[in-house]
C-alpha cells in the first residue's frame, strides 16, 4: 500500500517539471547590487621624482536610501612600505561638486570619511581626489600603490562596510 506522502511528493515533482517546461518555474534573480560602491583611479599610469599623480576615489550609492555618513581609511600596501627609498605624500585634497572642485576638510591618508560632502542621494557618487607628489629625491622603478576600508550609514538605519579595495598602482620611473 502506497503512503500519501510518497503520492503528495510524486505530484508535487510532476507539477514543478511541468513548470519548468513552460517556463512557469520562478527564476533566480540577479543579486542586488552592493548598497555603496568605492572605485579608485588615477589620471597617470607612470610618474616620475618631482612628479604627481592624482588619484580620485569615488563611492556610489547604490541603494534606494540616503547615504548620510561615510568613513575612509587610505593605507599604503605592505610592498609600498618596504621601499625605504620612496618618498611621497599627499599635498592636495578636492571634492568634485556641481561648482567644480572644492576643497577637501583634510588632506592625508588617515580619515577620508568627511571628505565626501554632505548627504548622497540614491543612484549618485561623490569623487574625492588626492594630489600625490613624489619626492624629487625618491628611488626609481617602485610601485606606490594602496588599500582602503570604508563604512557606509544610510538613511534607512542600515551600514555596510567594504575593504579592502586596492588602488590602481602607479609606477615611478627613474628621470631620464
């Protein structure tokens, strides 16, 4: 004697291949993109001593809510470190605006986070570009490159944390 369980589950998978045939079935749906986004680029792919190179950092909010706070950290890599003879910093801070560039809040590698303006609205992104000058008595042929963490708070009470996210690396070369 057949059980119903064994009949429920046999007429349960008859009824879903027949969805699947028809193509009745639900689909996967494509993930959600991520709630905030952070991009880096660079205006030059090679430097030299005495040169800069701009590196603009751009965070997208992709989500339906507000972005009201955001938080940056910039570090050098583990490798940029251990050039003892490559010297840079950072001389300059801007934020892209409506009005053109803007001063940053700070300059530096430490906290980015106020640097990217008031509130950003869903579907926008806020550019914050460093200025990296390159000591005109650093060593040749070293990659500078970085990484970053950053935190996102939205008007909706939900945060998201990203990182790390590693900088397009820029090659100083020796001057000719």
């Amino acid at each position: 004697m057949r059980s119903t369980r064994t009949r429920r589950l046999g007429l349960a998978t008859i009824i879903a291949l027949a969805l699947a045939l028809f193509g009745l079935a639900p689909s996967a749906s494509a993930a959600d993109p991520a709630p905030a986004e952070l991009t880096f680029a660079t205006d030059a792919a090679t430097t030299q001593p005495g040169g800069t190179v701009n590196l603009s950092m751009t965070i997208k909010n992709n989500k339906t809510y507000d972005i009201w706070f955001v938080h940056q950290t910039i570090d050098p890599t583990w490798l940029t470190t251990q050039r003892p003879d490559l010297k840079y910093s950072f001389t300059g801070c801007s934020l892209a605006s409506e009005a053109g560039a803007v001063p940053c809040t700070g300059t530096g590698p430490a906290n980015l986070g106020t640097n990217y303006g008031a509130t950003i609205p869903p579907g926008q992104s806020r550019t914050v570009t460093l200025t990296l000058q390159v000591a005109a008595d650093s060593g040749c042929n070293g990659n500078i490159g970085f990484y970053s963490y950053y935190y996102a708070e939205f008007s909706d009470s939900a945060s998201v944390n990203g990182g790390p996210v590693y900088t397009p690396e820029t090659r100083v070369l020796c001057a000719a």
